[in-house]
C-alpha cells in the first residue's frame, strides 16, 4: 500500500528461555500480527506488559528480527535492504524509549548529543548550522530557553526535561517513522499530557508517521478522535479501530476491561461499564489454547477454548477477534 510508510505482515517472534538447568522452551511473543502505519498518521498499541506491543514496536525498526513475517519502509522490506537502503531507512525510523536515558549518552551534554546526530547523518554543513537547528529543536521540544540546556548532562536534567531532550533527538532529523514506546509512563501525571502534546505538534509540523506503544489508553486521545489503535493481549492483536468508537462502544471483552479501568469521577458511571476479568494475565509461557482471553473471559464459550478467533472486520474500520462476534 503506497500510503503506509510501514507495513509489518504476519509477524511471529518467538524467543527461547531456559527452564531449568538444561531444558528450554520456546513461547511466542507476538503471533501472527499485521499492523499497518498511514504516512503522516498516529496508530497506537495498547495493551498491557507481556501483551508484545514493544516487541512488535522492535520488528518495525529492525532491532529484533521477526521468526517469520515481514517489515516493508516506503515498499521495501527492511531485512532485505542493501547497506545504502539502510542506512537511509535508519535515517528515516527513530526510537523514543520509555527511559530516556536508553537514548541519549548519560555522560554527554544535551548540545553535544544533539549535534553529534547531525554530524553522523551529515545533516549540518558547519558547527554553527548545526548548533542552530539544534536550538531550534530543543525549543520545540519545551527545552526552553535553548541555550539554558546546551551545557548540562542528562543527569542535571528533571525526569519530563529527559524526556523531552530524547524527543528532540528523535525529532531532530526530521524522520519518516516514530516509535514511541511508553514515552511518558515514567512521568508525574502533570507531565504527560504536556510531553504529548509536545510530541503531537512537533510530529505535525514534520509529517512523520508514530507508532505510539502504551497501556494506557486515554493517552492516545490526544492525538485526535480518529486515531487509529491496535489492542494487543498475549500476542495477539484482539481489536482495531479509531480511538473514538472504540472509547464509545469496545466491542472485545478485553478492550473493555481496559476502558473500564480508566479512572473517572462519577462512582455511578463507574459501575455500569465495570467488567471483572477472572484472575490476572497468564505468562506468555502459558498461554491458553483456543482465543487468548478464554480462562478470563466472563462471556467464554466451549468453542472459545477450542477454537482461535480470527481477527475480521465487522464494519468500516472495526476489526474484532471474538467468537461473540462470529
């Protein structure tokens, strides 16, 4: 599809651990999962830890190497380039990680780090260019004024202005794709919507495509009513839909225990759209036979413990992998 930047295709990842002193056992990650990134578009992956959002997150941008599938950039399948395509691709995928110093250098200044990208990709003709453009990303990103940041170390910096310096060397060269894995989890709830916000209108004003990974779902809200959004449980993607029909009206039981699990003021409100899973999620090592969610489901039948939901459109734009829905 021309108007994807990413295309991940039936992707499998399976990892091996060990069990014992000898023993491993293999378990799968993320299962036969398609998802697809409009250029200039937000898509979400929701879902809770161990559902495999940040693995498949990982497969786009050619840090983990999928078991079987395939990962296409602009057409082409990422595996398969030639060192030139990807160098240009990884000019083009950057990595907003959950802990910002898994991105930028503890022991360097902010404005070093920021030039040291330029200078790598060749983005800048002289220092003083590339100084410029540094300045003028940091303000973008809320690190303000500029010239305040330049000097310090990541460690000088407060948990939101980290995260912000990570933004802005994602954001710096002007990428074609974004992974943003839980950017903001790690923040005080005053924080987050102002780094979103941040990152909505610097992504805005350079086109780029952001594959956003979080379990919290009301953040996603932020980047519009019809954000596109994926919900992941053990693997398995079990719902897709734009954000605003999904809030309005969840149609797999595990999306609307997430929904449900929003905090909200009115305790009546509360009440009626409560769903109790039973248990807690199992181990990927565990996983159920039949449709993932079948020893939780409250709504299971004898043939979901049997039978694997597919996951199929039922009108524009929703896809639903539940037996309730057959």
């Amino acid at each position: 599809m021309d108007n994807n930047v990413i295309e991940a295709k039936n992707i499998k990842v399976v990892f091996s651990v060990r069990k014992g002193l000898l023993k491993r056992i293999k378990f799968a990650a993320v299962d036969k999962v398609s998802v697809y990134v409009p250029r200039g578009s937000v898509v979400g992956l929701i879902g809770e830890s161990g559902s495999g959002k940040t693995t498949l997150g990982k497969v786009t941008l050619a840090l983990i190497k999928p078991t079987n599938g395939e990962v296409l950039f602009q057409g082409k399948n990422i595996f398969k380039m030639s060192e030139k395509e990807f160098r240009y691709y990884r000019l083009n995928a950057q990595y907003i990680p959950q802990d910002p110093y898994a991105s930028i250098h503890p022991f360097k200044k902010i404005g070093d780090i920021l030039i040291d990208v330029l200078k790598y990709h060749r983005l800048a003709n002289s220092y003083k260019e590339a100084l410029e453009i540094v300045k003028d990303v940091m303000g973008k990103a809320g690190l303000n004024p500029p010239e305040k940041y330049l000097d310090k170390y990541p460690f000088q910096l407060s948990g939101g202005e980290r995260q912000r310096a990570s933004i802005a060397r994602a954001l710096i060269l002007r990428p074609a794709y974004i992974v943003a894995d839980e950017p903001v989890t790690m923040l005080d709830a005053s924080l987050k919507s102002s780094i979103i916000k941040t990152l909505r209108d610097m992504l805005y004003e350079i086109h780029s495509s952001l594959l956003f990974i979080t379990h919290e779902i009301s953040l996603l809200q932020f980047f519009g009513r019809n954000t596109l959004i994926n919900v992941m449980y053990l693997g398995k993607i079990v719902e897709s839909g734009c954000i605003n029909d999904i809030l309005s009206e969840p149609l797999h039981p595990y999306t609307k225990a997430l929904i449900a699990a929003i905090p909200i003021a009115d305790p009546k409100s509360r009440e009626t759209r409560k769903l109790i899973l039973k248990g807690i999620a199992p181990s990927p090592l565990n996983r159920p036979g039949g449709c993932v969610l079948s020893d939780r489901c409250p709504y299971a039948m004898d043939i979901c413990r049997k039978e694997e939901p597919i996951l199929k459109e039922i009108e524009s734009g929703r896809r639903v992998a539940c037996n309730l829905y057959a």
